[in-house]
C-alpha cells in the first residue's frame, strides 16, 4: 500500500489549507480568475480546493486512491485524476500553470517530475512550496526525534537541485521566497508546531505528518514524546525554542516559470 493511502484515512484530520500559504500561491501563479491549473501530488485537495474557491479552474492529480478519495468527497467543483507525476495524462501545454505543496521529496525523479509539468503547461508558472535540509536542520523537532529529523532532512532535495532540474527541462527561476511558521498557521504539518510544541502529542497530527507516518519507530516516538511532555510541563521547552533560530526560513517557495 502507498504510504499516502495509508496516511490518508485521517489525513484531514490535522491538514487543512493555511490561508496564507494558498494567497502566496495566488500570487506568485499570476494567473487569471479560470485559468486552467494543474495541482501536481495534491494529497486530499485542501489547497487545490482553495486554490477553486479563489477562481481558478483546477485540476488535482496524485497517485494515492485513498487521498483522491477524501478530495472528491470534498469538492465536485476541482477534477480529480490519479495519475503518477512521471507520466501525466494531459496533452502538452493544458494548463496556464501549476503548483506541487510539500510534496517533491516524494519524488523519486525531479526531473522527470518536472520534464512533465513543463509539458503540460503553457506559458506560465510552477510554484513549488517545500523545505530544504538545511532549513530542516534548524528544526528544533531533532532534540526530541533525532532520527526522524535526520531521515526527513535526508530525503528532502537541496533549493539547488531543486533549481537546477527546473532549469535543466527548460523552466526559468523566477525567484525563491522563504516562509517562516507564524503561530496561527491552520495546516499542521512537520514544523507546524514550531511556536505550539504540544501539538506534537497528538497521535491525530502526527498520523497526517509523514516524516512521523513513514520514518517514524514507535519507539523513537514514545521515548520523544515522553521527554517532549516532560519540557513543556517543567518548563524546559521555552529554553530550548530559543536557542533555535530561522536565518534561512522554515519553508521556500521555488517559483519556475515557462516562456
């Protein structure tokens, strides 16, 4: 079973759209009110749907049935197709643009991944919203969950290859725009709970967290969570959360764009 068809069942649960990550969507697209745009890896919709609900025409295509499932339940309004990212089944130049939301290190191929979304769209840009290894090393989650944290730094692509398979199918780098958690951020995923440390308790946010879903030991997470209780009722936590600091941001936009 896909990792996402197994996270999908309470995906929803702890994930929903964070207003202020799907406007900096809207504008770095710069798109038209029903432009045609593809949301490549897009889970269960929460921000394909958002994206709709803002007036664009949206498509949502992801490999995992269970995910596209719980987005058709949601929404009649987006089309919803399962397809793997390595061979889209759209004709070349569709869609006026795209956007893949905490998703690429997924991929086993960027290029490929991107050689496709080149394809399909027109004129027009491929925002990516991700974290780096090297923002994910500032992450305050691997004094608790060190091999979770390493795993997921890991498996999570450099901004530089990101950017250099984006120009390497033909895109041009528009800009990077790093984003930093604010408190009332509404979509929980891995470094959510940057200024909330208790989120992490529970076991509801971390099923939708695929860093804890999928590399993840039980024992690894009893022991964290243990020592993680332990801080936040002695107080501990807070000399801890400042030692941390954001100089490279939390998360990045990579905003691509075809000519």
């Amino acid at each position: 079973m896909e990792l996402y068809d197994i996270i999908g069942v309470e995906y929803d649960t702890s994930r929903k759209a964070d207003p202020q990550i799907t406007q900096r969507l809207i504008d770095h697209l710069q798109v038209f009110d029903n432009s045609r745009v593809l949301d490549v890896a897009c889970g269960t919709g929460n921000y394909t749907i958002a994206l709709s609900q803002l007036g664009l025409k949206m498509t949502g295509t992801d490999i995992s049935e269970e995910m596209l499932k719980n987005a058709r339940e949601k929404s009649n309004q987006v089309t919803w197709d399962k397809a793997d990212i390595n061979n889209l089944p759209y004709q070349e130049e569709e869609f006026s643009g795209a956007t893949c939301i905490l998703a690429i290190h997924h991929f086993e191929n960027l290029h490929k991944a991107f050689q496709q979304v080149y394809r399909v769209i027109g004129k027009g840009r491929f925002v990516i919203f991700t974290s780096s290894p090297e923002q994910m090393a500032g992450y305050w989650l691997k004094e608790y969950f060190p091999k979770i944290m390493t795993d997921s730094c890991n498996q999570m692509p450099k901004v530089q290859q990101v950017v250099d398979n984006l120009k390497s199918v033909g895109f041009k780098i528009v800009g990077l725009e790093t984003f930093l958690i604010q408190p009332n951020l509404k979509d929980f995923f891995l470094y959510s709970g940057k200024y909330e440390p208790s989120i992490y308790l529970n076991p509801n946010v971390r099923a939708g967290i695929s860093s804890f879903a999928n590399l993840g030991s039980l024992d690894e997470i009893q022991v964290g969570c243990s020592r993680l209780k332990s801080d936040i009722e002695n107080g501990r936590i807070q000399e801890l959360l400042d030692r941390y600091s954001s100089d490279l941001g939390d998360y990045v936009f990579v905003v691509a764009e075809k000519r």
